[in-house]
C-alpha cells in the first residue's frame, strides 16, 4: 500500500501530476519557495479531487500543442506541420517531393491542397528561372540568375513559415501562379 493511498479520493497518478506540475510551476518561477510548500502540503494531503485541486487553484495549466485538438474548420498542429515541411521540401527536390505528397496525401485534405500549392510555386520558379537564364544570356546581365535564385529560396521560406502558421503557403500570390489548384467543383446530377 502506497503512503498516498490512505485517501482514496484521490489516486497516485493525479497526486504525482499534480506535484510535477507545482515542481514545474517553480522551476518556472511561477511560485516562490514559500508557496511551493504550502501547496505541495495541500496535494500531499489531499482527501479528494477538490482539495487537490485546491493546490493547483490559479495557476495555468497548458497542454502541449500537439494534444490541443483544433477550433472546428482549423488545421490540426500536425497537419500544418505536414504542410509546412511540404513546402519546405521544394528548396532539397524543387517540384519532386510536392508532387510525391500529393499524390500520396488524400485529396482535399490540408496535406494534399499544401502539396498543390507548393507544386504549382516551385513549377512557376521554374519558369521564372528559364525566363531568367535567357534574359542574362541575351543581355549579359549575370546578376539576374543571382537575384531569381534568391527570390525562389526566399519565396520557399515565406511560403513554408505560412504553411506551418496553418495558412495558405502561397497566399496572396497564388493568383499568378502556374498550375495553380483549384477547388473541385460539386458534381451536377
């Protein structure tokens, strides 16, 4: 028999979260020494949930981000990693990797519709660096290629940090993007 289980309101792993939660809470200097003693004195002693809850009353508790589930209509954390890490993937394999997400990823889903816009992004570079490398041919303007490989790598960034902010990754420039997606179109019938 355990020595918190001679009050059985209360078990040995709500006890044990409660006390790492007020050792956390101190190490965070959210709570003085003083304050610590007096509220593990409260856990430790604990009868029932309400007492214990008492050694807790007023500090703020904050689930990982992981474990939060999402507002309706918003992306889960892990999705926006996905789709962050999709559009990251451009700058290692430029259209291959978006492409491989995309037809791996379930259609419609925030992977999948990521994975098109980060698609459409890296083919329009690639158009933008075609055009690029013609035009510095054509009038010696060498600096050109350095300037549009810049923008590529800057424009992968933006739209991966957008992407992981559960935004569209390409935003606002979607607009003049080759190949961009569409929504599907309800079928008549």
């Amino acid at each position: 028999m355990s020595a918190y289980q001679q009050f059985p309101g209360v078990t040995d792993q709500q006890r044990d979260r409660a006390v790492n939660h007020l050792s956390a809470c101190y190490a965070e200097r959210s709570i003085d020494e003083a304050e610590l003693d007096r509220r593990l004195d409260l856990a430790l002693n604990a009868r029932d949930r309400i007492e214990l809850n008492r050694s807790l009353q007023g500090l703020a508790r904050i689930a990982p981000a992981v474990l939060t589930p999402p507002r309706p209509g918003q992306p889960a954390p892990a999705e926006n990693v996905a789709a962050g890490l999709t559009q990251l993937s451009g700058l290692f394999t430029w259209f291959v990797a978006p492409a491989v997400v995309k037809a791996a990823s379930k259609p419609g889903s925030r992977v999948w519709w990521e994975a098109s816009r980060a698609l459409s992004l890296q083919l329009t570079a690639g158009a933008v660096a075609v055009a690029a490398f013609v035009l510095a041919l054509v009038l010696g303007w060498d600096a050109l290629l350095f300037f549009g490989w810049l923008a590529w790598f800057g424009g992968t960034i933006w739209a991966s940090v957008r992407a992981f902010n559960g935004k569209s990754g390409t935003g606002q420039v979607e607009p003049f993007l080759l190949a961009r997606p569409e929504r599907p179109r309800p079928a008549l019938g």
